[in-house]
C-alpha cells in the first residue's frame, strides 16, 4: 500500500516537538492552543494592556501584537511589565514584518517572535525582475547574514520563533521561481528553516496562511511532506486563514481551513482572525479544537503518530493511505451529468443546495407552508433559498398527502424529493416526486426487483447509507456494491451520499473505492448537525462539507440542522463560497486590523458589505494598511486599503489607481471606481 504521511482516513494528530512559548509550551502531547491579536497600536500602553487582559479573561492563550518599528518594540517592556504585575502570565508575540531592527528589539520581551520570509531581509516590490542562479544565490546569502543575528539573539533569551508565510506577500525572488503559488509559500519557509538547523537552533513552528481556503490547505499539506522528509524534526503548525472577514462568512472560513487541516491531524495552534474585537476570536478557537483536544483527553498518546512510524501499526496504515484527490491542488471529481427538475448534477455544474424539510408528509398543511418558505416560493430572485427540499416520508399516508399537497407547488413541484427507510415505499414515490432518497443501514438489503422497479421508470434515486456505529470504511463498501450493480444494468440516474458525524473520512473512502472500481455517479455532501449551538452547527457542518468541496469532492450540498430553512440554505451557500465551489455574492477578503490600522475597519467593512454585498461574484479587499494589505489580499478585484491617518487608497487588483484620498470619501469611491470598470449592478429593490 502507497503512503501519504498525513493521516486522510482517521484521526491521527502528527507528532511534534514540543516548542517553549514561556510558560507554556504547544506541539508534542501538548493541547492544541488558541491565539489572537490585538488591533491596538503597540506604542499605546495603556489600551493594549487593556486589550491582553480581555484576551486573558476570554482565556485565549497566546497573545500577539504588532511591532511596525523599533520604537514599538522597545514599549513592549512597558506592556509585559504592566501584564505581569497583573499577574498575566500570557505568552506574547511580537508579529514583525520587514524591519529586522524591530525584531532584534522585540526579541527581548516577548516569548516568541514571528518574522514574515516574503519580507524579512527580502525585498517585495512586485516587479517580475527575473532572478538568475547567481542574482538567487546572492540575495539568499545577504537573507542568511541578516537572520542569523536574529536566531542568536532568540537563542539567547529562550525565545521561539514561527515562520510565518503568507499567500500574497512572497518576496520577488521566491514569486520569480515558483510563482504565487503553495510551492512558492513553502520553499519560503524551508529557506528560513535551513538557516536555523544550520545554526542549531530548532524552537521554530510554522505557519502557511491564506485568504483563499483552498490554497491554505494545499500548502499546510505540501509543507508537511516536503519539510518532514528534509527537516531534522517535526516542527508545529500555527493555523489560520486570513483576511477571513466577520460574521458567520469569517466564522465559516476560518473552520473550514482550520478544521480540515485539524481532522488530518496537522496544527499545534490556531488562530481564528476576524474583522471583529478579537476578544470574538477566543470563543470560536476554543469551539473549533474543542474535538479534537477532548479525542486526545480519551486516547492518550494513541492520538499522536509520529512522523517516522507511519508504518506499524495495520490500523495506522489505513489512516495514511494515499488520498482519492490531489492533495496540492484543485481539480473537481469527474462524475456524469444528471438533469434533476430544473437542474443538471455532476460534470462542471456548480453544485446544488438542497435541504430536508422538518415537518413529515403526515403534517399536510404545515409542510406545504415549509416548502414555500424554503423555496422562496413566489420570489424568483431570492438569493438565498433551497434549490431542492427532501421531505422525510414513512406511510403509505404520507405517500398521499405528499402527492396531494405538490400541485399547489406548482413549477416548484419538481425541486421536491422525498426520503424514505423503508424501501417498499420507494416505488409508490416514484410517480408523484422526482427524486427519491433511500436510506440505507449496515447489514440490510436492497431487493433486486426494487432496481429492476427504478430502471423502468428512469428515476432519479439517491442511496444514502446512514453510518451510526460501523466502521468508517463501510459506507463505501455497501455503496459501491450496489453501484456497481447499477451499472452493470445500465442505470444512469442515480445519486450517492453517506450521513455520517464523520463525514471527511467516510466520503474520502466513498470516492477512493467509487474510483478504484470506474464509477462516475454523482455525490451528495450530506450532513447533519441536530442539538449543537449555532456556532458548534457552523463550525461542523464548514469542516465536514467544506473541506470535502475543497477537494473537489461533492455535486450537491445537503445540510439537515436547527436553523429555519432560510439560515440553512444561506449556510450552506455560504460553504460553497467559502469552498469557492460556487460565488453567490460579494466575497469580502478583509484583515482583523491591528496596531497599523488608522481607521474603524470593523464600521468600513460593514458599511461596505451593505452597499455591495449583490455583486456577485466580485473579490473587494477591506484592508487596514498599506503595508501588508495590498499583497495580503490576494486575489481581489478590487481594494480599499488604509493609507496613515485619514487616508484610504483604491486598489484594481494589485494596481493602486487612487491613493491617499480622505476616509470620509473612499466608499463613494470605490462605488464610483466599480462602476467605470463595468462591474457594478444596482441592488434589487
Ligand atoms: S493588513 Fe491588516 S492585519 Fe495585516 S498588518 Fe495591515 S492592518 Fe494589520
């Protein structure tokens, strides 16, 4: 059996070392932490000191500042020393770009110094100047000469260090030879880290963030193969997605990063950034490990494998078979196309959303009021509506009243599915609804005359195989089997899902043994999250799905929760987007803010987001300074950047087209600037 040295199938946490933050420690055996940031400026002691102990009663654990100058440096005493007679204890980290002095001064008052390789000793202009070997080589060694005093001095005084890459901000030398990319990401850190095994120091962790889901994940994985197999040890991952914007979006991205990379057993600590006070920050970190941490509460150090014994034992073997996609990067799974009412599934259609109706056929009335609301009934342009609703059925009765109730539907009648458990009432639903739900459970059968009954009729069925206690591999044993036996009939119209509380690891093997055995059937991505809190709900179902959609794995997104159908649908659309498998609106790429922000960044994004949020489709950067944000927001179409005090700058893509024009006019602005480039539409009234 081929390996791949990250754990697809189970739970498995890599094995680290364990890397001193003061009084704590993270890697190793040791939880997960949760880390902020503070948005106050670090020269200010006073509010910051407020800041750190807010962070401390929410009980986040690492805190982190900025540090823009050697002068914000030195004030950092003043700030640990007021924590400490507090009696906080708080490990702090200096967040250092570009200025190797600050860093040098940094060093001696915090626990631990992250430095940026696109900017430390790098120059970042983006020209696209070409780099000979030669013009590579020399640039590299003038990079060594200036870290190295760096690693000395951290050495001296006990401090770590994280290299943090950011997607966005790649120094010139690295973009030249391998592009904005992952590869381009972790080739920067790898140099940083070379340096410090040469010089013997090994306090380092990692991090590899991005706002763009999908290239995060991407590089956290490729950096782990390539710096596992090269680097004397397993060092830590710090997570998080930047620029991931505020509300549920910011919530939803975040775990859905996060928690992929969480469920694959990689990071030591984390940090969820929102466009938010970051005392928000804390709760969701906590909500997002919290599973993870309790697995390692119950199992002990059978939770952790380390890197050199990915071999024995047989259970761990499975866990680290190679993935059914490509881990590095995104291609869609190849399915069949099936028409399903209005809609096609599979192929390049973007995936649909559907959700399950609380209310049984048996309720008549009530359920019709349901399926109206979900559907947004009478409201073509509702943006955010179910596309498919699945109402459950389990009478003869039931069968009825459904059939009765679906002409008041009218053109929306074929967007409804119905499913049942028991397989007798299958065939009765096939005249009156388009689409049919079987769920299925380990040990039962599927009578041969119920597929000769659905290959007359050309119905569409979806086999959902409900996974309560088997083991994680079995739903995609049961399923292929009857696939397969569809095939072979010749049955094109079929659908094929798991509801599993484990869903990553379930339809990862559903497609490993769908491939293995030639089978192209469209998947549903079910989930269901039933008795959780709102957050908890957001939080599971953005791993369980997202990250499945991330990996080019799902046709169709089925969400059964506690929310009304309207905040079910609007979750699940906004997994798509987060997954960028599907852009419904606006997608808002903007940063926390921090001690370089000069304006109120959370009001800016909110009265931003009210005036564009309908331009579907659109990327627009809120960013708080001109020093990070043009390069931290990616791939936006467009961005608002703060400029110093009172001065905001206009961005199309990576071109500042505006600068420095005064905050009170830089949303009309940017309105203004949208229009000229042909990409605004007024709201819907
Ligand atoms: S982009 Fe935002 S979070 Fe990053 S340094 Fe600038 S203000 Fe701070």
């Amino acid at each position: 059996m081929q390996h791949f040295p990250i754990a697809m199938y189970h739970y498995r946490r890599r094995m680290t070392r364990e890397v001193g933050f003061g009084p704590i420690s993270l890697g190793g055996y040791r939880p997960i932490r949760v880390e902020s940031m503070t948005t106050t400026h670090t020269m200010d002691t006073k509010a910051s000191v407020e800041q750190c102990r807010r962070l401390y009663e929410a009980g986040c654990e690492i805190i982190r500042l900025t540090v823009p100058t050697e002068k914000d440096a030195g004030n950092l005493r003043f700030i640990r020393d007021q924590l400490r007679r507090d009696g906080i204890t708080t490990p702090l980290v200096a967040d250092i770009h570009f200025s190797q002095k600050a860093a040098l001064k940094a060093v001696e008052f915090v626990e631990n110094v992250r430095i940026n390789p696109g900017n430390y000793a790098n120059t970042r202009k983006f020209s696209n100047e070409d780099y000979s070997d030669e013009a590579f080589r020399v640039e590299y060694e003038k990079v060594r000469e200036e870290f190295v005093p760096l690693i000395a001095k951290a050495k001296e005084y006990g401090v770590s260090m994280r290299i943090g890459t950011n997607h966005g901000s790649l120094s010139d030398r690295i973009v030249s030879r391998y592009g904005n990319t992952p590869d381009g990401m972790v080739e920067a850190a790898l140099e940083f880290a070379r340096i410090c095994e040469d010089e013997g120091y090994h306090d380092i962790l990692f991090s590899m963030k991005s706002s763009n889901v999908r290239v995060m994940i991407q590089a956290y994985r490729l950096l782990v193969v390539k710096a596992d197999t090269e680097l004397r040890h397993a060092y830590p991952l710090h997570l998080g997605v930047t620029e991931a914007g505020d509300g549920d979006e910011g919530r939803i991205k975040s775990a859905m990063g996060i928690g992929a990379l969480l469920e694959e057993g990689l990071g030591d600590t984390i940090r969820v950034s929102l466009t938010e006070d970051p005392v928000n920050e804390v709760p969701v970190g906590f909500a997002l490990v919290k599973k993870y941490n309790d697995y390692w509460k119950v199992k002990g150090e059978k939770a952790h494998v380390p890197v050199n014994e990915l071999i024995e034992p047989k259970s761990v073997q499975s866990s680290f078979a190679m993935p059914p996609f490509d881990p590095f990067s995104y291609r869609r799974r190849r399915t069949r196309v099936i028409a399903a009412g209005p809609d096609n599934i599979g192929g390049e259609n973007l995936p649909i959303v559907e959700t399950t109706a609380g209310k049984h056929a048996e309720s008549g009335e009530t359920l019709l009021e349901e399926l109206r609301s979900r559907l947004a009934f009478g409201s073509p342009d509702a943006v955010v509506r179910s596309e498919h609703v699945t109402v459950p059925v389990s009478s003869p009765g039931e069968v009825e009243t459904l059939g009765t109730i679906l002409d008041e539907l009218g053109e929306y009648r074929n967007r409804i599915g119905a499913a049942v458990q028991d397989l007798a009432l299958a065939g009765g639903l096939l005249d009156i609804v388009d689409r049919v739900r079987v769920d299925i459970k380990e040990g039962e059968m599927i009578e041969k005359n119920l597929f000769d009954s659905l290959h007359d009729r050309g119905a569409l069925i979806e086999f959902c195989f409900v996974h309560e206690n088997a083991s994680v591999n079995v739903p995609a044993e049961v399923l292929t089997k009857i696939a397969s036996k569809l095939k072979d009939r010749g049955m094109q119209r079929v659908l094929f899902s798991v509801d599993s509380s484990a869903a990553v690891y379930a339809y990862r093997y559903l497609v490993g043994n769908f491939n293995d055995a030639g089978l192209d059937y469209p998947l549903v991505i079910r989930y269901r999250a039933r008795n959780m809190g709102r957050l908890e709900t957001l939080i599971a179902c953005a791993i369980q799905c997202g990250t499945l959609f991330c990996d080019g794995i799902g046709d169709m997104l089925g969400l059964e929760t506690d929310f009304p159908g309207s905040e079910e649908a609007g979750l699940a659309f906004n997994i798509l987007q987060a997954a960028r498998v599907r852009m419904s609106k606006t997608e808002f790429i903007s940063c926390p803010g921090c001690g370089r922000t000069y304006f109120d960044l959370e009001k800016t994004a909110a009265v931003i987001k009210s005036r564009m949020s309908h331009l579907k489709g659109l990327k627009i950067g809120i960013m708080g300074c001109i020093v990070n944000g043009p390069g931290e927001m990616a791939d936006a179409d467009f961005g608002y950047v703060g400029s110093g005090k009172g001065g905001v700058s206009l961005y199309v893509g990576k071109a500042c087209v505006e600068s420095n024009i005064p905050e009170k006019d830089a949303v009309e602005k940017l309105v203004e600037l949208i229009k000229s480039h042909g990409r605004w539409v007024d709201p819907p009234q």
